[in-house]
C-alpha cells in the first residue's frame, strides 16, 4: 500500500475472526459514498440514471449493463470487498461477482477495454479530487491503459 490510502481505507475494515464480520457503520457509509459516486459517472457514461442503477428489482439490459460496469469499477477502483459493493447497489456478492465477471470478459473486445479505461480515468480524477481514491501516482495509473 502506497503512503496515501485511500479514504475508504482509512476507515477501519471488518476483521475476519471475531464478531460478527458486520461492516462498521463509518465505513459502510464512506463505501456507499463512493459506489454512488461511481455509479453516477457510469450512468452518465451509459445513458441512464443513478436512481434506475439502485432500483432493486431487475432492470431492461441497458441499465443492466451499466449497472454491472459500475458494481466493476467500485469494486476495482475503490479497493472494496464484493459484499461491500453489493450493499452499497442493493444487491449480494454473488451478483457483483457475475458482474465483475461479466465486465472482465467484455474486456476482450478492444473498443469496450478502451471505453472503460477511459472511464475509469474520468472516475478516478472525480474519486481523488472528492479523497475517495487510492492517492497513486497519477502517470503510474495511467500507465496500466
């Protein structure tokens, strides 16, 4: 882990022994926090809104889609746990499970690899100006894409 960590980071995490691996309250809310606001730039990405990404019941496959993409890069971008994730979309780790599944395969295709990548930079400029991303060198984040 880098010198700067993430805000989510700074809260403590849910311990594997002892208690009931309840996620504390502090931290329960900086996820949702930042699975919001990654959920926001999906759906504007995607043509949808936030409110039809947290619906609970099953969506048409265009939000969907988005949904899935944005359950990705929470998971991915905020260094968060699936179950974390799925609390925060109203949905269990076994579904942010398929949907980062999903995303990964999608990945295959060059022109959706391009499109998330540029969106997960779009996302990760918005999470470090809010302090809710990892604090990595910029050009080393970017230098994976």
């Amino acid at each position: 882990m880098t010198t700067e960590q993430t805000y989510i980071q700074t809260a403590q995490k849910p311990g594997k022994s002892g208690g009931s691996g309840a996620i504390p309250p502090e931290r329960d809310r900086l996820v949702r926090r930042a699975c919001r606001e990654v959920g926001r730039h999906v759906a504007e990405a995607h043509g949808v809104t936030l409110a039809e990404l947290l619906t609970p019941n099953r969506s048409r496959a265009k939000v969907a889609a988005a949904r899935q993409v944005a359950m990705y890069l929470s998971h991915t971008l905020l260094s968060t746990t699936m179950t974390e994730v799925g609390r925060a979309f109203g949905r269990d780790r076994k579904t942010v499970s398929h949907a980062c599944a999903a995303v990964e395969d999608m990945r295959d295709d060059k022109a959706v690899d391009e499109h998330l990548a540029a969106l997960e930079r779009v996302i990760e400029d918005a999470l470090v100006a809010a302090r809710m991303c990892p604090g990595k060198d910029r050009e080393v984040r970017h230098a994976r894409h």
